[in-house]
C-alpha cells in the first residue's frame, strides 16, 4: 500500500521534469524542480509546512489558533490548506498589486483575506509589517515571518535540496533560482554545497530586485520593474544570510515571456511568471557553460494563476508587452 496521511503528508517529492526544448537547444541537461505539483499548488507548501510545524513543536501554536501571514499569495494559499488540515485559523495580508486568482483563491479556502495598498519595505505600511502587527495583537496567534523564519529554508534544505540530489544521483553542475524570501534558493544552495562544493549557485533576479546589483557590485540597487509576482527582494532576508552565491543573472520581461511561452507551446509546461525568470536564467547560464551541463531550477508555480494577467493578450499590450 502506498497512501499519503491527509495533505500534509502530500507535500514535497516533487518530479524532476527535463525541460525539452530548452535541453536539447542548449545542449545541456536542463530540468525543472515540478513545485507546480504539491497539493496546494507552489513551492510554498513546503515552507508553510515547516513554519507551521516548528510552531508546534516550540509550543507556539496552540489548538484553535490562528496563522498570520504577509504574503504575495503563494505562502498564504499553502499556509491555508494547512490550517485547514490541522484545525488552525489563517489571516493572509496580501498587497493589492497580486493577481486576483491568487486573492479569490485564498478566500475560497478560508482564509480571512487582507488587501492593503503596495508599499515598500521600509514604510510602517508594508503587508509584511502589518501582518506581523496584526499577529502581536490577537490572541493565541503566531507570525509565519516567512522572510527572517528559518524554518522556510530549512524545508528546503531538507527536502527540496535532497530530492534533488537523489533525483540527479549527485549529477549537478548548477543550481539556479530566483528569491522571494529566498527560503527555495538558500536551502536548496546549503545542501547542495554540502554535498559537493563545486556545484555553482545562481540567483535569477527579475528587473526591480537589488538582489543582482548586491551579487555584481555589492550593493542593492533595484532598477527597472517586472510583471513576475512572488519574486525580488530590496533587503537581504534573514534566510539568505551567509548562504553562498557564485553569480547572479538578470531576465527581464520580454525574455521572461519568451521563456514561459516556449515552456507552453513547445514543453506543454503552463508555468507562472517567476518560472519565465528562473528557466530564462537556467537558459542563459547552459549558453555560458556550455553543452554537456546540468543545471537545476525550480517550477514554482501554475500559469492558471495568471490567467489574467501574463497569460492576456490586452493585459500584456497595456503594459507594453507581448507574445511573438
Ligand atoms: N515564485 C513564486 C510564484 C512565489 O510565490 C515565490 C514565493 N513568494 C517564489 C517564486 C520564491 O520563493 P522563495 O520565497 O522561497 O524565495
């Protein structure tokens, strides 16, 4: 008998897809973590588990209680279905700015939905300044603080980082992934350079992250902005201290849409926006090595949550973009 115990226990060994047309144009081995695949339907199931279960394990979560959340959609949507399945409440503090799919999703599941303007880092307003407010002021309530927890790295590290080399049998040339909190890249780097130092690790950065400027220059300098959601950072998290990179390559919203339309039409892969980030990058790391390369990144994410956005012809044109 092979029966997974509920959702939770659905979570994570996730296939490693080779990603057809980007390989065999390169020459390289490019495969793609299905993160698309969890059960509540991104790579951030993993981490809502792990911030989830920590929380039980130090008596934080008690029965009854509530998850607060500041998120672009994805941590909330994996962070629900767990309370659900566990018997915990959610508040989700999600920016305006995120695609409605993601919104009507997380209310649709339960959550108690908080749109707030957009705003950065820095203003007392940010989504994730007020969820971690709201959190301190309601009872038997705990802060997921999926930025500075580490117990969303340590998901990946502990999971998606060994999948993965299980999945490769140790035949990794790279690694290579763009960061929200960072949680996927940093874990996944931890293990990977544990195993064998030599596996190079990439951040994809979109444009209007300082992520790619910190790599290159030392300093985080965001310029340009990006139709990906979920993804760029103008801080260094507490998840991505002290985790190695050894470059960084940036992917801008015409090659992001190229990528994920190829993806589509030539893979049958219907990916979100930070994919298009993620395999564009991947794709520009096999020209640099060379064929003969394995590199691995990540499927976050399902297109059928942009439906209405990066996968719409009007939308795209008001942003000045569009499909070849
Ligand atoms: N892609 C999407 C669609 C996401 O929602 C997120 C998480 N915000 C990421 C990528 C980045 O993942 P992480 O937070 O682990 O860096």
């Amino acid at each position: 008998m092979d029966i997974k115990n509920g959702f939770v226990d659905t979570v994570g060994n996730t296939p490693l897809i080779r990603l057809n047309s980007f390989s065999d144009e390169t020459g390289c081995e490019i495969l793609g973590k299905a993160e698309f695949l969890n059960p509540g339907g991104s790579v951030k199931d993993r981490a809502a588990l792990y911030i989830v279960e920590d929380a039980e394990k130090k008596g934080l979560l008690k029965p009854g209680g509530t998850v607060v959340e500041g998120t672009a959609g994805n941590t909330g949507i994996g962070l629900t279905h767990i309370c659900n399945a566990k018997g915990y409440k959610c508040l989700i503090v999600i920016p305006e700015t995120q695609s409605q799919e993601k919104i009507d999703t997380l209310r649709t599941l339960g959550a108690e939905v908080r749109t707030i303007p957009a705003v950065p880092y820095k203003n007392p307003e940010n989504y994730v300044k007020v969820s971690g407010r709201l959190a301190a002021e309601l009872d038997n309530a705990i802060w997921a603080n999926q930025f500075d927890n580490l117990a969303n790295r340590n998901a990946h590290y502990e999971t998606t980082g060994e999948e993965i080399w299980q999945q490769t049998d140790g035949k990794v040339d790279a690694w290579v992934a763009a960061t929200g909190t960072g949680g996927t890249y940093a874990g996944v780097a931890l293990c990977l350079k544990e195993k064998n130092p030599d596996i190079r690790c990439i951040v994809a950065d979109p444009m209007g992250s300082g992520l790619y400027s910190y790599v290159k220059i030392g300093e985080i300098k965001p310029e340009g902005k990006s139709i990906t959601e979920g993804i760029g950072n103008s801080r260094i998290t507490a998840n991505m201290e002290d985790v190695p990179i050894d470059d960084a390559i940036q992917i801008d919203d015409p090659e992001c849409l190229r990528v994920i339309y190829q993806l589509l039409r030539k893979d049958g892969l219907f990916m979100g926006g930070s994919v298009g980030i993620n395999v564009g990058a991947a794709y520009a790391l096999a020209k640099q090595l060379g064929a003969g390369h394995t590199i691995v990144t990540v499927l976050c994410d399902s297109g059928s949550r942009y439906q209405s956005r990066i996968y719409n012809p009007q939308w795209l044109a008001e942003k000045g973009l569009s499909v070849g």
